[in-house]
C-alpha cells in the first residue's frame, strides 16, 4: 500500500513530472528553500507553544542558532512568535490533547464504500484540542503564509474546498477523536525588510543623509525592535485564526477528489508517462525541477539533488 498525502496530491495536480521526480524518484533538492525552512522552523516553535506555550517556546527558540549568512533570520522568528504568544496565551480557550499526531487510514470508494488496494491516506495533524467552553474536539492547523491573509481575502475562501483539511478530519477519527472543528491559525511572513546600505548616498547640507538613505546595514537588533512594534500595531495583519467546518457532503466530495487523484497516479504509473505542465514552472517562486524539464540540468546531479530512504520523509520522523 502507498500513502496518499495531501502533499503528494498537490504535487500530482501541480505538475505529475514534478511528482514523479520528487515521490517516484525520491529527488529532492540538495538545499531546502528559503521559505520551506522559514515554515519548518516557526511550526516547531508552535508545536512546543501548543505543549507549554511560552516555556516551551522559548526552549524551542533558544536552540535555534544565530547564521551569519542570514543574520535577520532568529530575530524574525522571535518577533513574530513573541508577538503571538502574547496575542493568544492569555485566551486559555483550548485544553492541548495531543501534538503532531501522525495518521493512516483507508481510502473509501465513496461510490461502493470499499477501500484502495493501492492508497492509504496519510499526514499529520499539528494539535488535536479540546474547546474547553463547548468540550468539543478541535484540530489545530498552523500555516504561515506570503499572501494577504484579511478575514475577506480570497485565502480564506480557498479553503472551503481544501483536500487537507477534510483528510485532517478523517485522520482524527481514525485516530479516536471526533473533530468537529479546525481552527485554521495563521501567520503571515513580514512584508517589510532589514534596511540595507544605501549605495548611492546623499547628503543635506547638515551633514545627515536624505530621508530612505542609510549609511549601514540595519543591525539584527534593531531590525527586531522594529519589526516587533509593527506587528504591535498592526497584529490582525500579522495573525488570523478561522474555524473552518466540514459537512458530511464535504467529506464525500474530497473522497472522490482524492480517489480520482489515486486513479490518475496509478494510470501514469502504469504507463510511465508523467506530463509536465508548463505553466507550473513559475508560481510562487521557480519549481525545484525547472532546470531538469528544460535540459539545463540533470536529475541524477548529486550537487543538486538527494535521494531519499522515503518520499515522505517528514511522515517518518513522525511515525
């Protein structure tokens, strides 16, 4: 049986040759993304925020060593995690049952009710909580995100029909836990940036430089201040959290969706034909195997990419 992630489907319907190179292949992009590790890093600090909240955060974060090469990076992470420990550990709304709960479970034909021989579906929740108020069950999704995440956005609207969220449900029944709830929490990376020398410098008559000149790089503590007082001031900018249900039709939706995708996976695997999708190439930043598709790069480059003991190698470590 092969584990169907919501990863490994939004990487199929992306591109299905990305797919084949990274899930087939097990290639993976020799040096992680920027942004991938920005992620990475802030969901530890909030899963020990969800076990002991400011104590296990700052245990969390004092770990995390200073990179000469990337100087702004901790003070970003501690402005925004302080800042969200201050916005939410006073709320005590949610008693913390469990923390990164890895998960399998059936893949139902939702037209006969019987299981994949090929799939099992497969992730992990962030938390599984209890609202204290109404001792429901609530899972916890935490994201951080570039996009514009106001209560109007179309970010929020997106997620009516995200596959993830459903598999998040059914993954807590299978692990004992009537969801009936996920709260989606969110944060939004900075949109403003560390000052850097200004090349070309001008000067007034005083002797001070034009306003939006610097004479040096802004220093990492002064970059955290700085951005610690505007998420101060602008925090619904910074952090938003949803509830966001699913019905019974929902969930009958997203099993068709995620069979179909199973269907597809093994036609292209039966064939051994993975079409790339050009218009996939660029989105949110160039695809890790835009070299390859175009003859600029080989798949097998050792500098470039690794291959993995798995394909879903997070779900290991959980496991």
């Amino acid at each position: 049986m092969e584990l169907l992630t919501n990863s490994a489907r939004r990487k199929f319907g992306t591109c299905p040759r990305a797919f084949y190179f990274a899930y087939k292949l097990k290639r993976r992009p020799k040096k992680d993304q920027e942004a991938l590790y920005f992620g990475t890093v802030v969901h530890k600090v909030l899963e020990a925020w969800w076990i002991s909240r400011l104590d296990g955060m700052q245990t969390v974060l004092d770990t995390i060593l200073d990179n000469s090469e990337k100087p702004y990076f901790l003070p970003t992470v501690r402005a925004l995690m302080y800042a969200y420990n201050n916005l939410y550990a006073n709320e005590n709304l949610y008693e913390t049952i469990a923390v990164e709960k890895y998960f399998e479970c059936p893949l139902i034909n939702p037209e006969t009710g019987s299981p994949s021989k090929t799939w099992v579906l497969a992730g992990k929740i962030d938390a599984i909580a209890r609202e204290k108020e109404l001792s429901k069950i609530v899972i916890i999704e935490h994201k951080t995100t570039s996009e514009d995440i106001a209560p109007d956005s179309s970010y929020w609207m997106r997620l009516k029909i995200d596959g993830q969220i459903s598999g998040y449900y059914l993954g807590a029944r299978s692990l004992g836990f009537d969801a009936q709830d996920c709260l989606y929490d969110v944060i939004k990376k900075p949109t403003i940036k560390p000052f850097k020398e200004t090349a070309e410098k001008k000067y007034k008559a005083d002797g001070t430089l034009y306003a939006n000149m610097h004479a040096a790089d802004e220093e990492p503590s002064a970059w955290e201040k700085r951005l610690s007082e505007d998420i101060l001031n602008r925090p619904e900018f910074y952090f938003q959290r949803k509830r966001i249900a699913r019905t019974e039709s929902d969930m009958e939706e997203y099993l068709y969706d995620a069979w179909a995708c199973g269907r597809e996976i093994a036609d292209a695997d039966r064939m051994n034909r993975w079409p790339r999708r050009p218009n996939a190439c660029i989105g949110f930043g160039e695809c890790e195997y835009f070299n390859v598709c175009s003859g600029c790069a080989s798949i097998e480059d050792d500098n470039l990419y690794v291959t993995l003991e798995t394909p879903n190698p997070e779900l290991e470590i959980i496991k």
